[in-house]
C-alpha cells in the first residue's frame, strides 16, 4: 500500500475524485482546519474563479490567514471580499475568515492541475521559488514570482 497524501474518492463505476492534501491543514488558535474546507464553500461563491488559502500567522503576524482569489471578470472585488467573509463566518466559523484578501490575476498550479499550497507558503515566507517548488511542474512558473510579490 502506498500513501501519498491525497483525499480521494473511489465510485462503484471505477471513476475518483482527487480531492486534494490531506497535510494541507492549517490550525487556528488551536483548531486544526483543512483546507478543502475552505475550498468547498468558497467555490460555490459567484464572482470566485480560483482561490488558495495559507497560513502565516506564525511568520508573518502581520498577513495572518491569507487568501488568494482570482475574481472573475467584472466582479466587484470590494463586495466580493465582503461575501466571501460572510459566507466563511456563516457556513464554517469566525475562526475560517481570512486576516487578508489579495487579488491575483491568476494561480499557479501543477502540471496535472493541483493547487499549490504547500510550496507558496515558503515562497511567501522569503524562501527563493527555485528552493521551494520544481519550477518544471509548474504550469505557469511565472505566476509564482507574482504571487510572491503580492506580500512585499
């Protein structure tokens, strides 16, 4: 048997769904949180196209919680920040609402379509992206320089 971290979900007709890091787990004041919780609601909110959520409370008091939302075009991001806040407070728990919201233009991910929070939180801690992640499985390596910006 192997275990490789993944959340998945086998149906009787052979088909899955790779739900995603079962490490990716973050811990609020105490309360242990995964992050396809955050996922599930913040997918089923209009104006979101793409999201990643981190923790930096520990090295970065000052961002906290950080969410990364790529908004769809024409979305008002001020009322978007707004519902996503709300709809986090509502359907999960105070403890689920982001310290920050920074918009994205877009959000890397791996070559087979995984979001990528384990590496972004070093890159967002200061670790250089050639340490933090194989910049060849990555779809879009620039965007991680991008994303990193966004806390300079």
């Amino acid at each position: 048997m192997w275990r490789h971290g993944d959340w998945v979900t086998i149906f009787d007709d052979g088909y899955s769904i790779v739900h995603g890091r079962s490490d990716a787990t973050l811990n609020r004041a105490g309360v242990r949180i995964g992050t396809a919780e955050f996922y599930r609601v913040l997918e089923e909110i209009p104006g979101v196209a793409d999201s990643l959520i981190v923790d930096l409370s520990s090295s970065r008091p000052d961002v906290g919680l950080l969410l990364l939302v790529v908004s769809r075009p024409d979305t008002d991001q001020e009322q978007l920040s707004e519902r996503i806040r709300d709809e986090l407070r509502v359907k999960m728990s105070r403890r689920h609402v982001p310290d920050r919201i920074e918009w994205v233009p877009a959000l890397p991910r791996t070559l087979n379509g995984k979001n990528l929070e384990m590496p972004i939180k070093p890159i967002l801690q200061g670790t250089p992206v050639e340490r933090a992640v194989n910049i060849e499985s990555v779809d879009r390596p620039n965007l991680l320089t991008a994303v990193a910006s966004r806390l300079s």
